[in-house]
C-alpha cells in the first residue's frame, strides 16, 4: 500500500500543469494630468519677445510596447504626447488694444529603448537607453498671430534612464536627456534661426501597482533649449503630472 501510495503521488506531479509561459510582448497605456510652465526668449526684427515663467494645465499620452520584458536585453518602444490645455496670452500690439489669445504648447516623442537588466536573477535594477525623435511646438490657435512668440523644432533625442524596483509595488524610473535640434520652423528661421540648436533636460517617473492591471504614477520633465537666432533663442518647459495606468 505505501508503495502504491508513492507510485501515485509521483504521477500526479508530472501530470501537474506546465508553468506559465513567458509573456513575449507586454503593453502599457498611460494618461495623465497636471501642470506645466513655459518661458522663452525670442529675438525677432521687432524686438525680443519674452515669455516669463507661465503655468498652465497640462494632459499627456503614452504608449509603450516592451518586447520579451523579461529577457536580460529586451526592447521598448515610446509614443508620448504632452500638450497645454486652455492657455492664454495676453497680447499687447504697438498700434491696438490688448487682447487675450489661445494658445498650445505641446511635444511629441518617438523612441525605442535597448534594455538591460543588470542581474539576471531579478528585474529590479535595468539600464534603458531611449533613442528617437521629439518635436515641441508653441503656437497660437488662431492663425492670425503670426509672431506671438512662434516656434517649433525638433530632433534626434538620446535618454539614459535607471529602472528601479522599490519593493513588490513601487518604480523609479529617472534619468537624464539630450537633443540635437535639426529642424527650424519658417517663422524662427524668418528672423535668422540657425540651422541647428540644443536642448538637454531629464524626466522621472514614480510609478505604484494597484491590483494586477492597473497603475497610478507622479511624473516630472523638464527641458531647456537654446537655439542661436540673431542673438540666441531659449525656452525652458516643464510638465508635473498624474497618470493612471494600465498594463497587459
């Protein structure tokens, strides 16, 4: 009987269920809201425009695709959008009366990201390395405002990022950017833009699991760009948002 009985037991562990699969693909869709704050100095034939330091509230959407997230080299691909909403400016014409105008300010990327994960035993700690395209862009909503102050650029984007697991439900991921400006709109390069300019900057990410599916996150970017036009054009904005996530 002690033998049948071990016989037994013995067949139904192998004929137990077969672990899980590794997942090939994972998917991450994020949006969010908070604010930003846009200033910019702009020379331009009748004189320098000058933006201070002005908030608004902000929206932002992301898409990620990871490829064999659990590989010790994976790939993730980025589409994020981050945009104003309802801002306004004050205009001052030389020769009329003030007016309030609508503007929009807002940035498109386009990255994907070799990932390495530096202990194979876990994810906890991973280098990523985001290299694509970001285009940001100021202008009215209304096309009669032609030199309000507006300008758009965009360029090869590099990002070097650190991933960090805080325990079984938080995430950091943090890390420094740079770009090279190689596109001028008409309008900067009508008052003698350069044909190429700078913009360095960084982003974090805070990001807590809420139940197998669903994630809420603080996030931080922050950019600054100088691009020589007849004296030099800069511009610095952030963006301070609260995102709600899901991943499958």
């Amino acid at each position: 009987m002690a033998l049948a009985a071990t016989v037994s037991g013995a067949a139904r562990a192998q004929a137990g269920d077969p672990p899980a699969p590794e997942r090939a693909i994972s998917l991450h869709a994020a949006a969010g809201l908070g604010v930003g704050t846009l200033a910019f100095t702009l020379p331009t034939a009748q004189g320098v425009q000058r933006l201070p330091d002005t908030p608004f509230p902000a929206v932002e959407l992301a898409l990620r695709v990871h490829a064999v997230p659990r590989a010790r080299l994976s790939l993730e691909t980025l589409l994020a959008y981050q945009s104003s909403l309802g801002l306004e400016l004050l205009l001052e014409p030389q020769f009329s009366l003030p007016e309030r105008v609508d503007v929009r300010a807002h940035r498109l990327e386009l990255s994907f990201a070799p990932v390495l994960r530096l202990f194979a035993s876990n994810g906890d700690v991973a280098l990523a390395f985001p290299i694509g395209f970001a285009f940001r862009a100021f202008v009215p909503e209304s096309h009669q405002y032609p030199t309000l102050g507006v300008h758009a650029f965009g360029g090869p984007q590099l990002r070097t990022e650190l991933w960090l697991k805080l325990g079984e439900l938080v995430r950091l991921r943090i890390g420094p950017e740079v770009q090279w400006i190689v596109l001028v709109d008409g309008a900067m390069r009508g008052e003698g833009a350069c044909c190429q300019g700078l913009a360095v900057g960084g982003q974090g990410v805070l990001e807590a699991s809420v139940g197998p599916v669903f994630r809420v996150a603080f996030a931080y970017r922050e950019s600054r760009t100088f691009v020589p036009v007849v004296s030099r054009f800069e511009g610095v904005e952030r963006f301070l948002t609260a995102r709600i996530a899901g991943e499958l």
